[in-house]
C-alpha cells in the first residue's frame, strides 16, 4: 500500500499541520479524526487494512488529517469566541491548504469525507457547508450540537458552525441542487452508542428539510467505539466505492 506523509507549516493555525495519505488511485477520502486525535489515527485504528481492499485496488484512497480540536473546541483555557474562531481557522487550512493537495495527488474531484465521534461533526458540517466540493460525508457515531462547548457564548460564527442550528433554516435552491444530485450524506451509528441521540437529532432535522441521507442504526451491542466504526467502514466503501 502506498503511503505519504505531507507536512508543512500554516500560518492559518500557527503550527505544523501533517496530512497521510494511503493509496494511490480513486477518489479522495478525507479523514476526520476524534477529539483528541491527529493524521495518524487513522493508521493507530487500523482503518487502512480494514480499507485495504477498497485501496490496493484503486477504488479509494484516504487523506487522513490532523486534528484542532484541543486548539479550539476542546481548549476550556480560552474563551469561546476564540475556541470558535481557531475553528474557522482550521477550516480555512482544510479548504485552502489541505485540498488543493488532495486534489493535486488524487486526480479526481469526487471528495469525500469522514470522521468518528466529534471527527463525524467535521465530516457533516463540511459537507452541508460545502456541497459543491464535498461530494461524500460519512458520520460514525457523532456529536452534530456544539453549543456545549460554547458555555453560552453565541455569535454568527456559531450559528453557522451548529448544523443543528443552521440547517432548520436552508432553503437555498443551489444548496438542494449540490445535495440532491452530486452528492451523499450517510450517518451511522450503534444502538448503544452514548450519543446515538446526536445522530438521529440529526437524521430528523434532515429528514424536515427534505436533504437525501441514509441514516442506520446497528443492532446491540454496536456503541461508541473503533471496534463498530472499523466494522462500518468497509461497509459504506462497499456501497459506494465497488
């Protein structure tokens, strides 16, 4: 299997940001990862063997980046204006200095994207924000309200971070042209998993506004861990990467 480490330092975020890449034909597949973890979770899990088929044969390849979440979401030493604006500061370095790197090794403008748990928010609200670029978003187990995090605090920012917050209130016919026809929303999760509540708010506020997902729950004991999500992978790259 083909596997690259990128590294460079952003000035959007003011640190050394690293981006692995496993493959080397197909689709891209940006890799989201959890809370606390960096480029190099996707190969601490495994998702690659769990994925190798999908890869060794040019179906998919994935560009796993490094994680924000301690700078901002998950950094309690700062106030959350500024937890959420080192949020907007990740999504610029995502959108203007990850992709074009993707982009420029994959060859092909189908993205997609994924996460777990709090990478699983990254992975949808990427792909609600940016339909015409994301054409994918695969959600394993996730957290869609943020406002936890915020203590409170409110502004525009928020507001259109939130997709629980935002997406009530799309009706933008461009919006529903990118999601209906180009693109695939996909939000699993485990019947017990401790925030499967997130992810069927999520489906019913979809479901409201009429935006096409798949939504699935796995029977007991599927919960919030690696072991289901390393189950799930595969069987989403089976549906839409044969």
């Amino acid at each position: 299997m083909n596997i690259e480490h990128h590294a460079w330092y952003s000035h959007r975020v003011g640190k050394y940001m690293s981006v692995i890449r496993y493959g080397h034909w197909g689709p891209p597949m940006l890799y989201y990862p959890t809370s606390g973890g960096g480029a190099g979770e996707f190969d601490y899990y495994g998702m690659h063997r769990d994925a190798k088929w999908f890869i060794d044969n040019g179906k998919v390849q994935f560009f796993a980046v490094d994680g924000f979440n301690k700078e901002s979401f998950y950094n309690f030493d700062i106030h959350p204006y500024h937890r959420m604006q080192s949020h907007v500061a990740y999504e610029r370095f995502v959108i203007e200095e990850a992709l074009p790197l993707i982009f420029e090794l994959s060859k092909n403008d189908f993205l997609g994207c994924m996460g777990c748990s709090f990478g699983a928010y990254h992975a949808l609200n990427s792909q609600l924000k940016r339909p015409d670029l994301f054409k994918l978003s695969l959600s394993m187990g996730g957290v869609f309200d943020i406002s936890s995090y915020m203590e409170g605090y409110y502004d525009l920012d928020v507001y259109f971070n939130n997709p629980v917050d935002y997406v009530p209130q799309i009706n933008d016919p461009w919006f529903y042209d990118q999601i209906s026809k180009y693109s695939r929303i996909v939000l699993l999760s485990g019947a017990n998993d401790k925030f499967l509540d997130g992810t069927t708010r999520m489906h019913d506020i979809l479901m409201d506004k009429n935006i096409p997902h798949h939504y699935e729950i796995w029977d007991p004991p599927c919960d919030h861990h690696e072991f289901w999500w390393k189950k799930q992978l595969p069987y989403v790259l089976g549906q839409y990467y044969m």
